[in-house]
C-alpha cells in the first residue's frame, strides 16, 4: 500500500464550475456512511470530512445539488446552521459551513433527491439480469448531487466509506473492493490514493467477479460475464504494457465492471473499477480498445488531472495519444493507424460542425465554459484535436525523446492537478529546452488557442483503410457484391466501409448488403449504429424494427445523438423519433436524455 501525501494544487485560480474557495478551507479526506434504498430511489448519509483550513478562515463552502441537508456539526457536536444559497440550474447550490480555529472536521447528514442526475436506479428489466441496480455518473460535476463536496477537479482528497445496501446485492466504489456478495448487505471500503470528485463512484446489484490477472479482474451481472470474459480476458496484458510505456500503475488494482445498457458513455476510468458499457463486448475483442483508453486514464487524468473543466484536453487528448501506443504494442502498428483515422473523420466532423454553429471558439484547445455545463467541453477537440497535438509533439522531437518526456510528466505531478498554461511552460523546459529543440512557430497559437484544425495537423495512413476503399470500388465497378472481400476485416475496418460509402448509392444497394451481411441483425453495436444511420438515409424501413429496438434498450450516448440526429431531419422521421423516445427516455441515463431532450425538444413538464 502506497502512502501518498495530499497534492499541493495551486489554488490561485478558481473553479468557475465549483463554488468552493479552496484558498480559504479545503477537503483533505471523507467517511461516507449511506444506506441505499431502492424502493424510494434515495441515499441517506452522513459525509465527515477532515479539512485543511487557512489562517482567519471562516468557513469552508461545499457544493450541492438538489440534496437535502438536514443537519450540519463541526468536530464530534458541534452541531452549527448552515446556509444554502440560491439555486443554479447548472452548478446547484453553495453550502456554506461556518468554522472557527478548532474546527478539524465537519459533518454532513443528507438525503439525495429520487431523481438526483449522477444517479440511475434500474429496474429489474433495465438490466441484463432479473435485479434492480444502481450506479452513479460524477463526471463532470454531478457528484454534488448524490455527495456535497467540493466539486472541482483541483481537488483532491482521499475516502473511506461504509454502505448498506439491500441483502443479495454487491455495492462497489471506486476503492478497495469486495469480490463475493456480504449475506447482510454491510460493505467497507478504501480509497488511499488522493481523488478529485469526479472519481467518485458507485454501483450496486447481482454481481460476480472473474479474475483475469494478478491484479486485474472484472465484475459483470451473471449473464453477461461469459461474454466478458470472451473479450476482457488480456486485462493483465494491457496494464503490463501500459507500465512498459510509462511507469507504474499507481492504483494497484485495475478491475472492469460491466455496465447494464442504459450507461451513457462507453466508459468511465473511475480508478481501481472502471466502468464499461456492454456495447463493447463484440465476441472478438475488436472495441476492446476503449478499455486501453480507460487504463491509460490511469496515468492522465486520474493521476494528472486538468486542474479545470477549461483544461479538458489534458486528460482526454493525453489519454488518446496512450490508448493508441497501448493498442499498437499488442496489435501492430496499422491497428493503431485505424484508430488515428477514425480519429481524423471525427475531428474534421465535427470542427466543422462547431465553426459552422458559430462555436469557433469551442475549437480551441484551452476552453472558456464560464456559465455553461463542462459536459459541452466533452468534444472531439479534446479527445483528438489533443490527440494529433502531442503526436506533432511526438514527431517534432522524435518518439524516444517524447516518451522519455511523458513518463517524466506523470511521475513528477502525481496525484496533482495541472492547467494547460503550466502544462506548456513544463512542455517548453522539458521536451524542447532539455532536447536543444526549436519550438516549432506559432505552436501554441495555432495548436491551444486557435481555431479548427492546423495545416500541420499529423495525417494518419491505414493500409487496411486503403483495401477497404479498394474494395468498395471493385464493388460498385462491377455490381457484384460479392467482390466484396470481408472475410478479415474487423470492426474498425467495417466502420470505414460505412464512412466512405459514396452517397451516390440507393436503396438498391443497400438492400443487396442487407441480403448478404445482415447488417439489420448484426450485434456489434458500433456497426449497427453505422448500419441504422445509413438505413435513415436511404430509407431502408426492413431495418427500422432492430433500430427501435436498439434505441430502447441502448443509452450509450455516442450512439443515440446521430440516430436520433438523422432521424428528425425529415418529418416523418421526426414523428418516429418521439414516438420512439417516449418508450425509451425512462431506460436513459441524465448524460443522454438531458441533450436528447434539447435535440427533440422534448417537453419535460
């Protein structure tokens, strides 16, 4: 077990997004007591927190949503009034907590409300089993409606908690985690490593546990581990070969836990239990590439963290640039390529898409979200404008001389929080200054605080995209389908097929890929996804039961966006979608249906 001391964040700049002022009292550690019941979809617990206070201090203020305070004492007590402020709708409300120099810790005993957003409390037929469950969300700052806390990520603190859930349920947090159900429902948990609240993290239901390594293992209903262990089984490889790349995992166990379907992203790298959607689970480890991403979060983001939402980038296009080193160590090269390229598309995409809604400025690297949701920062800008940035940086200095870099970086800011104006300053002194390298002109202007894609941008080249092309056209040139040679291809490649389909092709084309691929029942979900975008277009209804299917049982939100996107842009589509939305809203997660709602205009009240 690792001793590791709080981080040292500089506090000089606030959060806009979290109404704590940590310059004057902070949160250094928690004990959450809760009992979670889900017959009235409520947490009821007490949060102690030890806190680090600063000369004159007079008190220390949390950040709430939609909770229910129903006592506050400092020290053992102390019991003191509290003062909410006015509420929100983005950030919720301050709790402020009067302290005075004797003050070590404070007490907050609450409720959370029976539609707080981190929480999804699940039937038993929203699941893939025949039990109710529960998880939360936190990311990017909805812990504040299931824990008050200072919800910033500049903040970090350590846990321990004790949960009491329903007999026959196995509750999990992002900690030291049990592995066999308690017979009365009475779970203890640990988490020594400094967090920032966004990491925090909490799932209860029928759950068995598969171990697949020394410290690696999964977590899944019983229904579903089969096919998670068909494909998660190289879990102990791919921390393996995340620390060759650069250094120690920090955390000491790395364990998965599959998700019911309603999960709305495809993954979230809560340290020690990464959460993941069942969509990955293809049958061939061919989308097991988001769980290297969720890994290598191991080292950016939950190690390295951005220091604000404005900063969003470091965590995600640091964890990009990672996740494709990690996949071209075990798979070669070319499947890295891949992966790049289906980056470039949705970068290009979606750039284009901000600029022309006017958001140019939400092309930026370095964000300004003042006064709006951080989940609007949550773009491929991030992810892969990040990307292809630190892979200029990698070809500018070259691949040794890069790595040597990033393994420095995270070792020296562990379990600290950094912003991008820090991050450039250490860029500047360590990669080229230490190298004797020229900064390449304008690199920062063009690349952190300018708009749209730089013409430097590093433009990736799949051998295998290029056959897939190949093949498209032998197709189309000799209208015989089956010149279509798939027998290899993987999900990534089939992907492709569906991006550089020329829209020239009709529905006779379409119907003939149908007849030979059954496309309609296909189980992988990103090909599904591309297979219903194409059929919307085209008009192919053989493929709209499956699709209505998919979209009620399926709350990953990179998938619903552009179906239900494609669908309303024609009034007969705009009709099936509502129709389908109101049978399937209740089975989606906040995340999703709080931007289907705007994208439907979907009446709420």
């Amino acid at each position: 077990m690792e001793n590791n001391r709080i981080a040292t964040t500089d506090f000089e700049k606030n959060d806009h997004h979290s109404f704590a002022n940590p310059k004057e009292a902070v949160i250094t550690h928690l004990i959450w007591s809760a009992n979670i019941d889900f017959e009235t979809k409520i947490i009821k617990a007490v949060a102690q927190y030890d806190i680090r206070k600063y000369p004159n201090a007079k008190e220390i203020i949390l950040d709430t949503k939609n909770l229910q305070i129903e006592k506050v004492w400092r020290n053992e007590n102390d019991t003191v009034d509290f003062e909410l402020e006015e509420y929100d709708e983005i950030l919720g409300q301050a709790l402020h907590i009067p302290i005075s120099k004797d003050s070590k810790t404070i007490n907050i005993q609450y409720k959370t409300s029976s539609n707080a957003e981190a929480l999804q409390w699940l039937n038993a037929q929203q699941t893939a089993g025949d039990a109710p469950f529960l998880f939360t969300q936190s990311q990017a700052i909805l812990c504040r409606s299931w824990i008050p806390i200072q919800d910033s990520p500049g903040i970090r603190f350590t846990y321990e908690a004790n949960v009491k859930v329903p007999e026959g349920n196995l509750a999990l947090m992002s900690a030291e985690n049990p592995q066999k159900i308690d017979s009365i429902g009475n779970y203890r948990f640990k988490m020594q490593q400094p967090i920032p609240a966004y990491l925090m993290a909490l799932a209860v239901g029928n759950l068995e546990y598969y171990k697949t390594g020394s410290n690696t293992g999964i977590y899944a209903e019983p229904t579903t581990m089969e096919k998670a262990i068909t494909d998660l089984e190289d879990l102990q490889s791919f921390v393996e070969t995340a620390e060759n790349l650069y250094g120690k995992y920090r955390w000491e166990q790395f364990d998965v836990l599959v998700l019911p379907p309603s999960f709305p992203f495809g993954g979230m790298e809560n340290p020690r239990l990464t959460f993941a959607t069942p969509t990955i689970l293809s049958g061939d480890k061919s989308l097991v590439s988001l769980i290297a991403h969720e890994l290598a979060h191991s080292w950016s983001g939950n190690l390295v963290t951005n220091t604000t939402w404005n900063d969003f980038w470091l965590n995600e296009g640091f964890t990009v640039y990672f996740e494709y080193r990690i996949m071209e160590a075990l798979y070669g090269k070319d499947y890295a390529e891949m992966l790049a390229s289906i980056s470039f598309k949705e970068l290009k995409e979606e750039s284009k898409e901000l600029i022309n809604n006017g958001n140019e400025k939400d092309t930026h690297l370095k964000l300004d979200l003042d006064g709006r949701n951080p989940d609007v920062g949550m773009t491929a800008i991030a992810y892969d404008k990040g990307y292809f940035f630190l892979k200029l940086l990698e070809e500018v200095s070259g691949r040794e001389n890069f790595d040597a870099f990033l393994k420095q970086y995270f070792k020296e800011h562990a379990f600290n929080s950094i912003n991008t104006e820090q991050f450039l300053l250490y860029l500047e002194q360590n990669l080229f200054g230490v190298n004797e390298l020229e900064t390449p002109s304008n690199l920062f202007s063009n690349w952190v605080y300018g708009p749209g894609l730089p013409d430097n941008l590093p433009k990736p080249n799949s051998e295998r995209f290029k056959k897939v092309e190949e093949s498209i056209a032998d197709w189309l040139t000799t209208e015989n389908i089956d010149t279509l040679n798939t027998e290899k291809w993987s999900t990534h490649e089939y992907l492709h097929f569906f991006h550089v389909l020329p829209d020239s092709i009709g529905y006779n084309e379409v119907s003939a890929l149908d007849n030979k691929f059954d496309f309609t029942n296909n189980g992988n979900a990103e090909i599904l996804t591309e297979w219903i975008l194409l059929a919307i277009k085209k008009e192919y209804r053989p493929a709209y039961g499956a699709m209505e299917i998919f979209l009620i049982n399926t709350g990953r939100k990179k998938f619903l966006m552009p179906i239900y996107g494609e669908l309303i842009k024609s009034e007969s589509g705009k009709r099936l979608a509502l129709n389908i939305y109101k049978k399937a809203r209740q089975n989606y997660h906040y995340v999703s249906y709080n931007s289907l709602d705007k994208l439907l205009n979907y009446p709420t009240n």
